[in-house]
C-alpha cells in the first residue's frame, strides 16, 4: 500500500483521536505496515489511500483501542473471565459456514490465530448425462437386485447403489469401489468442477489421499500430470483400474505410501481430500478436524506446506472454520515460517442447493484478489 501513497505535509492528530504530536503521513504509513490487517482493511474499504488526513486520524484512533485493549487484557478482570471467554468460544464454534458474510473479506478469529478469510459458494447442476439417467432408470430400493461392487443390495445398501451415477458416470463400465469408497469418493459433478477451476492456473497436481480415484480422474483429464497417492494399497489398485475405465491412466503417477512420509514430489499444487472418520460425522453437530481428520490435521497442513504453498483441502459441511485460522497460525509459529499470505477462501460446494462439502483454498490456489498488499 505504501507505493500507491504520495507524501503530504505534517497532519494535525486533534487530542480526540489520540494525541496532539505532529506526523508525517509518511511515518503513518510505515506504522501501517506494522499494524495488523484490520487496520488495512478498514483503510481499504473506507478508499482512505489517498486521504491522508483522515487515514491519519483512523491510523491513530486505532493504535489509542489497541493500546486501550492491551491495558484491559493485563487488568484483572471481575468474575470467571475464563468461564465467560469459553462460553464466548463455544458459540462461536458452533456458527456453521453458511452463516458468516457472503464474498466479503473479513478477519476470522480462532481461539489463537486470526486469518484473513472469505466465503465463497458455488452451486453445480448435474449434467445432462445424469438427468438422462434418471428419467432412463428407476430407484431399486424395492428390487432384488446385485451390485458388481456392492453385492446384494439389501435396504440399507440401496442408497449407496443409486447414487453410483452421482459417483462415476460411467459406473457401468466397470468401475470398481470398496465399501468404504461408496461414501468417501468425490462425487464427479464436484471433482470435475474442482479440477476445472485449479487448471485454470496450475500444470501438475499431487492428490495425497486420492482413494478409488474419483478426484484423480477428473485432475487427469484438465491437468498435464497427476500425481496419486494412498496409504492403501487397495484404494491404489482401484485407482489405477477406473482411471483407465476413463482412459487417462496415462496422466497418472500412483504412489502407495503415507501422505506424511511421501517423498516430496515438483508439483504445483497439493489437493488434500482425507479421510472424514466415516459417514457418522453428518450427524455430529460439533465435528472437529482435530478429532475427525485421519491422519492429524496439523500434520497435514505441515507436510502439505512442505511440497507446495498452494494448498486445497475438501472438507465436510459441518467443519467448525474457525479451526482453520488456528491449524494455519499454529503451524506459521510452531516452525517460525512466514506466510505467502495470511489468506483463505472457504468455498461452500452445493449441489442443487445442498451444500455437499467446503472446499479451503490457501495460497494462490484462491481466485480472491485482497484489496492490499499484505
């Protein structure tokens, strides 16, 4: 911000916003560099670049509340203050995504770290193959019927079996899943979409839990290289089988080992879709990444960051965000590592208007241009 900003005389600060010593806008603005990012953005949305009076007064009205705050935090406080910030975090944790501001940046305060975060949605339409399915097919929850993958589709199988076109188009083909895949794959409207909008600006992607592959194929079809990964040697071989019911096993390096032991591959993206801890967790009103996400989440985020700094993680609807500012700020601190940009995008992916799961991006994988510099 400090280059759009041309010098002025010295500004009079009135002893109502803060003190009566004269500066210059100039050393203001070096104070800005140093403050943290509210100040910018209420600079920002305010179009105080070029006033400088006014960005004066604000700079310094600023400084007076956070000194202000500073004095109370270090004052002891009447009652549990303790009792009080809990209760104070647990509401806050219990806000779902849905209900913070729509596209507009705004500062998202875990119980450590803040990050600059904004929420984005995008509603997808299944294609006309799928719509042409259903008008073609019926339900078979009341049939006897067998699946290739499923065996006997018993009552509660069934949902599983009519959802195998919302999985892979070309499921009678011969894909192939196991039964933990029938509620871990990414459905194919969502990976298609995803793997669309990331080859906007990337070339080679490492998917670090690619499972039966639902993102994999999707990533090989728009991206130059795909790197797959899974610790399972399982998931692998169905990866590798339904990438080629797709024909683009040749797009694909697989890779059988722990994401966190992964040798770190050249590529320019890191796509993370880990294990949510089974289809229980719709039910589960207060789901943690800390407690749900195999393996831990903090080790992820610390891995992922080691191969890339552009960073997308697929996550269930009912994440807790503000845990988000938190795994970022813990990992930048724990390993005194300073960030491309404090930023994220938390997209909400609905399908026909249900949200189906959130989406993080971190790094230049986000499509938000920040009104500053940071």
């Amino acid at each position: 911000m400090q280059n759009t900003v041309k010098a002025a005389k010295p500004v009079e600060i009135s002893k109502g916003s803060g003190g009566s010593k004269q500066q210059t806008f100039d050393n203001l603005v070096n104070d800005v560099r140093v403050l943290n990012v509210e100040i910018k953005i209420l600079l920002a949305s305010q179009n105080l670049v070029h006033r400088p009076i006014v960005a004066a007064k604000v700079i310094e009205e600023h400084k007076m509340q956070e000194e202000t705050k500073e004095q109370q935090q270090q004052k002891p406080a009447e009652g549990n203050l303790e009792e009080e910030d809990e209760g104070e975090l647990k509401g806050l944790a219990k806000l779902p995504v849905e209900q913070y501001p729509l596209k507009k940046i705004f500062i998202l305060k875990g119980k450590r770290h803040s990050i600059l975060t904004q929420i984005t949605e995008v509603n997808l339409r299944p294609s006309d193959a799928f719509y042409k399915w259903q008008r073609t097919h019926k339900k078979d929850e009341n049939l006897n019927l067998t699946d290739p993958n499923l065996g006997e589709v018993t009552p509660e199988l069934a949902k599983y079996h009519n959802s195998r076109y919302f999985l892979f188009l070309k499921y009678d083909e011969g894909i192939k899943l196991d039964r933990e895949s029938w509620y871990s794959v990414t459905p194919e409207i969502i990976s298609e979409y995803q793997a669309k909008r990331l080859s906007e600006k990337y070339q080679v992607v490492l998917d670090g839990f690619c499972g039966a592959g639902g993102n994999t194929i999707q990533f090989a079809k728009y991206f130059q290289k795909v790197i797959a990964n899974d610790i399972d040697s399982v998931k692998s071989e169905l990866c590798d089988h339904n990438c080629k019911v797709y024909n683009v096993r040749d797009r694909v390096e697989l890779t059988t080992s722990s994401f966190l032991t992964l040798q770190n591959p050249k590529v320019d993206l890191v796509y993370i879709a880990p294990p949510w801890g089974g289809p229980e967790y719709t039910s589960n009103p207060n789901y943690s990444l800390y407690e749900g996400i195999t393996p831990a989440i903090d080790e992820i985020i610390k891995k992922a960051f080691e191969i890339s700094e552009n960073i997308v993680l697929s996550l269930p609807r009912n994440i807790n965000v503000t845990e988000m500012a938190d795994i970022f700020g813990d990992y930048f601190e724990k390993y005194n590592q300073k960030p491309q940009r404090m930023f994220m995008e938390v997209e909400q992916v609905k399908v026909k208007g249900k949200i189906k799961l959130i989406s993080i991006y971190y790094g230049n994988a986000s499509h938000v241009t920040l009104p500053f510099n940071q």
